[in-house]
C-alpha cells in the first residue's frame, strides 16, 4: 500500500521533496500540498495529481492524508507539527523543528503525553554513506577512544539575507546533530572564535567562524563554518582516536588527468553532496511509518540541537565558553539514542 503524503511548503526543498516522493522514494505517493504562494502550489498540485487546500491546517485534517511533511516557513514549523500530532498523524519536519528551544519543548510534551513518536527532524546527514562509514568505525572500537574532532562547513558563497547567527543556527546545526549521533554524547560546553573576515562576505556577516563544542567525555569539536569559501561546498570530518583516525572522504566517482594535474571535482552545492542521503532519509522515513515503528532524528534531537544553537549564539555574542544546560531526555527517546 502507498503512503499518502501531504506537504506543506513548496518552496525549493519542498519542491525536492515532492520531486523525491513522486520520482525516487517507493511506496508513497503525494496527494495534497499547500504554501503561501497559492499559484504555485496549483501548479505543482497539478504536475503530481495532487490535491491543493489553502492552509496547513485543512491539509492535515484531510482523511485521505496518511502522514504530513512540514517544508513551509520556519516560524510555521512548530503550530503545524503540534497539528499533526493531534490529529494523531506522522509529521516530518525539516529543521528547524521550532525557532527556539521553548517550542521544540513544546513539541516534545505533546508527543510525551501522547506516548507514542510520531515526529522526525529532516536531518539527514545521518543517511549519508560516508558519516555512517564512520559511525560504524567509532562504534567498532578498533581505532580506540575518540579525543577530537576537525570539521569545515564550507559553501561556496551565501546572499546578502544570510547573517551572522545563521552560520550557527542554519549551518552548523547539522554538524550539531550529525556528531551527536555519531559520538553518542551530549554537548556540555560551547565556545566561538571570530577569525579574520573573508573579503567574499557582506557587512552584515562575519565570515568565518569557528565553533568549539565539548562533550560529556571530554571529547573537544572544532568546526569551522565558511559559508563564502569561493571553491566549492566542501564538509570535512576528521575523528581523532588513541590508535588513529577516520575522516570523510569527497564523495566523487571519477578522477581527471591532464596537463600535468590530476583532480577530483568538488561538488558545488549542498544538493549535489546529499542527494542521496535525502533519498535514503525520506525512503526509511516512509518505510518506518508504514510499519509504525519510527527510528529517525526524534523530536528530542530537534530540542538538544535547538538548545545548543541557543548556546552557541550566546557564546558569540558574549566571546565566552558557555555552558549547555538542558532538560532530562524523557524515556520515550532512549531507545531511539543510538539509532538512525
């Protein structure tokens, strides 16, 4: 049986989406979709044989709607994915799963008190090959413990509406998770580095900065977040261990010689790096709903990287190491911690 699927939000990753469940994902089918942008959301209604309703609200409660995906507006995120568990429904959500800490709280009462996970957060690093290449190195324990971690975020150029704070709360929220996921730790610590500015940024954002995280164990993070790097979209990954290291490699297929140079292309966009982490991503998603046994990024992933960008964005503001204080994990995540 198909899953049928309603999408709010047919923006560019709402548009992905649509495009990955009609043409990619088996066993779904989009059958309703709304946005803002109403002529729009016709039209793509059209293109897939979908229905198109005016508001979220009226496509969540459509009886033919199995399970919704949130793609709108961030400020959306939290009242539609509140909807959707109470109308007892699936809800994936792209990150952010609310805009601060209090709301992803929110959302992590409300499916506590219904007992049951029905939300995921769209982070799907944890899909891509070589991050779970790499879980599985730490996991083995054949490299001994980890100590450290080296990692980059680097995109090729950003526009004049992307700030400051958006190089922790927009980009280095994924590496927020994804190291989570791969460590198996909670943050204790943040700290942020201001090096020089790139002269590719704008008046408004201070282009590079460096994130320091600390985990429980005493595992030390540095990631570097360069949203104008002028080469290329590059995410690097170096773990440290007492017996060696492990770190991602760039994911391309072929090699080019000529002229006495021997390269390999860099992908330029993060679409082009991740394509198939989404893919991978939304087909479990659709296939964990169908067996009503969700095991994706959990509404308490999107609270502790939501708490940890918060604290990130004091330690900017303040130039000091910040401590990350959060809430005990409710028992219906624990088993969720060490999977997808």
């Amino acid at each position: 049986m198909e899953l049928k699927i309603g999408v709010i939000g047919t923006g560019a990753i709402g548009q992905d989406h649509i495009r990955r469940f009609t043409n990619k994902v088996k066993g779904a089918k989009v059958v309703a979709v709304t946005d803002l942008n109403a002529e729009r959301a016709e039209q793509i209604a059209q293109e897939v044989g979908a229905k198109f309703v005016r508001t979220g609200e009226e496509l969540i409660s459509l009886p033919e709607v199995d399970a919704v995906v949130v793609t709108s507006w961030d400020p959306t995120h939290e009242k539609y994915v509140l909807e959707a568990i109470n109308h007892n429904k699936y809800v994936f959500c792209e990150k952010p799963l609310a805009v601060e800490a209090e709301g992803c709280k929110r959302i992590v009462d409300t499916e506590v008190k219904l007992g049951k996970r029905l939300v995921q957060v769209g982070f799907m690093r944890r899909y891509d090959r070589g991050y779970m290449e790499l879980k599985e190195m730490i996991d083995s324990g054949k490299l001994g413990e980890v100590l450290m971690l080296h990692c980059a975020h680097r995109n090729v150029s950003s526009g004049e509406n992307y700030d400051t704070p958006m190089a922790i709360v927009n980009s280095a929220v994924h590496e927020i998770d994804v190291l989570r996921w791969l460590l198996n730790e909670d943050y204790v610590a943040v700290q942020v580095i201001m090096p020089k500015r790139t002269s590719h940024t704008h008046e408004k954002l201070h282009d590079p900065q460096i994130l320091i995280l600390e985990t429980e164990s005493g595992i030390h993070i540095d990631v570097e977040i360069f949203v104008n790097c002028n080469y290329g979209y590059d995410i690097k990954c170096e773990v440290v261990c007492v017996d060696g290291m492990v770190s991602l490699s760039n994911p391309s297929y072929s090699s080019v010689r000529t002229a006495g140079k021997d390269y390999t292309g860099i992908p330029m966009d993060w679409e082009q790096r991740f394509e198939a982490a989404y893919e991978q991503e939304l087909q479990l998603w659709v296939d964990s709903v169908k067996a009503d046994d969700l095991n994706g990024p959990t509404a308490w992933d999107g609270y502790v990287a939501s708490v940890t960008t918060t604290a990130g964005t004091l330690a900017r503001e303040t130039g000091k190491r910040v401590e990350i204080k959060m809430d005990d994990c409710p028992d219906l995540y624990k088993s969720n911690l060490v999977k997808v």
